[in-house]
C-alpha cells in the first residue's frame, strides 16, 4: 500500500457516504409520486452508490498488500468501481430523459446499451488482458490505456444527459425543478478533490451527496404536481403567472380544456375507471404538446396548457393535435365511453391581462365550445 494514502480519512468519507444513502433508503426519499420509473431509476442509482461506497475502502485497504485475497479484492473491487461509472452515465441520461420527455427514444436506448455492453466486455478482457487496468505482483494497482474509454463514455453520457437539459429548459420553463446543479457540482467538487489532494477518496461520497440534494429538489417538485395524473397542479399555475409577470416575456398562449361528459363516466362506470380516464386525457395533451407545454391539472376535469411565447396558429395547431390525439385513444382503448374535451383558448399580454381576466376569458371561449358540444349530444344519453 502506498504511504501517503490516508486509510482514515477514506473509512470516515465512505461511512458518511453509507449513512447518507441507508436514511434516503429507509425514509424511501427515493419513491417520487406518479414517477415509478424514475423511482425505479433513482433505486438503482442509489443502491449502485452504497455498493460503491462499501467496495472503496477494501480496494484501498488492499492495494499494495500480497495476497491472493487482497489481490481478488484490488482486480474485482476496482471493476465494480469502474462498472459503477457505467450505471451513474447511463443512470442520470435515463432519469433526465424520461423526467423532461417522458419517454426514451430508441436511439438513446441503443446507444446506452452498445456502451454498457462494450464497457462490459472490456472489463471480462481486462481480467486475462490488462487494458483498462492492471495489478502487478504487489498488488499494486495502475491505470492502462483503455481507462480513457470509461472517461469519454463517462463524459459523453453527462454530456448528453446536460444537453438534453438545457434544450428542454430553453423551450420549458417548468423544467426548472430538476436539480441538474445540484447534482454536477457536488460530484464536481468530490472529483475535483480527489485528484488534486492524492490519497483520499471524496468521489463516492460527493455521489452520495448530490444523490441527496437531487432527491430534495425532486420532491420539492412533486408539491406542485398533481398527484393522479403526474401534470402539474393549480400552485404551479399561480406560480408560473407570478413568475412570468416578471419575465422579459411579453405574451404567453393558453388553452382552458374540459372533459366533456365526464360526469357520466363516473356515474356509470365508477369513479376508479373516471380517475383513469383523467390519467389517459393527460397522457394524450402529453404527447399531443410534444413537451412543448406546461400542463396543468386546474380543478376537477379542467385543465389548462400553457405556452411560452405562442400565436394563433401555434395554439390552433396544439388544439388539432390534441383533438387528433383524443380520437386515436378513442380508437385503440377499447372502453365503452368516449372521451371528448371542450376547448378554448386565446394569447396572454403579460402586464396587461391580469390572470383573473385571462383565465375568465378563456373560460368563456371553453364553455361556449361546449355549448356547442351539447347541441350535437344529449347529456342524458
């Protein structure tokens, strides 16, 4: 073992590191509400973490000290480490993906996957071929040339994954929540330390501690999301009014949606199968905006979407698509009702309208469409 590696202060960042990530999992800090697979994600990462930060100081513990068990510990344990880069990449891409798209695309899917599995295989070769790593007679472990892979994949999947962020914050002001700092700066930071101050371990821990700010910020999020349909809620709408009233916006588009006969879905097939239908009308006006929106859940069946800097056209395109994309539910959901949405919608000028006005006038132009609904389908039908 190399002298100038401080054992202690290993052991005392990886236990805080430890301690941190067993009270987000036992308070279930890591279970966010009508997010299961970005929960699901965020699980994995965690547990990866703890995994990281419990194999760590038995590598370092190890290194430089003969044995066969200390060198099955020096070649398995820095495997582990370097496989754990692999799942916090690929790991954070997902994570940002689904929360900003709500989905991962093929491309992003198979692109991970050609880097897991070529990751992979290098490490099963670097145990007969010592390319990425090695450890000599002593036990002594070093870096090989291969170790560049598992930085440039490293920093390709972050990469992405900020890319994918910024895109999304520019044309989505609601995005906003998502801790993107609060994340990279801690592991920054950890990085940062570990290689100027050599040996000690501050990286697994500064993982753990971004994991933690991450994990606030997300449900900090979720008070201003709706708990059923997974949109956000009306102190999202008040918030996003406030804010943009300060904005160098000038004019923002909106559409006030209602359900029509929703009533009698939950009259005649239960309020369970109504709760459904409120989740499939938000799943539709989802992928109808493309992300685009902000999505609102305003009260009961009503609904509101707002859009930054839109125009008639715009908002006449968004509502088609919607209405496009009710029908094609319709179609492929094989219920026995039909959901339907009455829509009105209008442009917003900001320091003009006051929220009141505008939310009144759009209300309006909304009812006046459903009249018109109701002139063409009996409310007792």
């Amino acid at each position: 073992m190399d002298s100038s590696i401080n054992l202690v202060a290993v052991y005392v960042a990886d236990f805080i590191g430890v301690l941190l990530l067993l009270v987000i999992l036992m308070t279930k800090g890591w279970n966010l509400p009508t997010r299961r697979r970005e929960s699901a994600i965020m699980l994995l990462l965690i547990l990866a973490t703890l995994i990281d930060c419990l194999v760590d100081p038995f590598v370092f513990l190890s290194d430089g000290k003969s044995g066969l068990l200390n060198s099955i510990i020096v070649v398995f344990g820095n495997s582990i480490l370097y496989i754990y880069n692999l799942i916090v990449g690929g790991g954070m891409l997902a994570l940002i993906v689904l929360h900003i798209n709500k989905r991962i695309s093929r491309f992003q899917l198979v692109v991970v996957c050609l880097i897991t599995i070529g990751e992979t295989l290098l490490l099963i070769l670097n145990l007969f071929y010592p390319l990425v790593f090695s450890v000599d007679e002593n036990n002594v472990y070093r870096r090989g040339a291969g170790y560049a892979v598992f930085i440039i994949a490293a920093v390709y999947l972050l990469g992405y994954a900020l890319f994918v962020y910024f895109i999304a914050r520019i044309r989505d002001d609601s995005v906003r929540y998502f801790p993107v700092w609060q994340f990279v700066i801690p592991v920054s930071l950890g990085v940062g330390c570990q290689t100027l101050f050599y040996g000690i371990s501050t990286q697994p821990v500064s993982f753990a501690v971004a994991f933690c700010g991450l994990l606030v910020c997300l449900q900090n999020e979720c008070i201003y999301m709706d708990k059923l349909t997974g949109v956000y809620n009306r102190y999202e709408f008040d918030m996003l009014l406030r804010k943009y009233s300060h904005s160098k916006i000038n004019t923002i588009g909106a559409i006030m949606l209602d359900m029509n006969d929703f009533k009698s879905i939950n009259d005649h097939y239960s309020h369970e199968e109504g709760d459904r239908a409120l989740v499939a009308m938000a799943n539709i006006l989802n992928e109808a905006t493309e992300n685009q929106a902000i999505i609102i859940r305003y009260a009961g069946d009503e609904f509101v979407i707002i859009l930054r800097k839109a125009t008639h056209e715009m908002l006449d395109c968004c509502c088609k698509r919607i209405s496009e994309g009710i029908d094609a539910y319709n179609s492929g959901s094989g219920k026995p009702y039909a959901l339907s949405a009455a829509m009105g919608y209008d442009i917003f000028e900001l320091g003009k309208d006051k929220g009141n006005d505008f939310l009144r006038r759009i209300d309006e132009l909304m009812y006046e469409n459903k009249k018109n609904y109701y002139l063409e389908h009996d409310r007792r039908s």
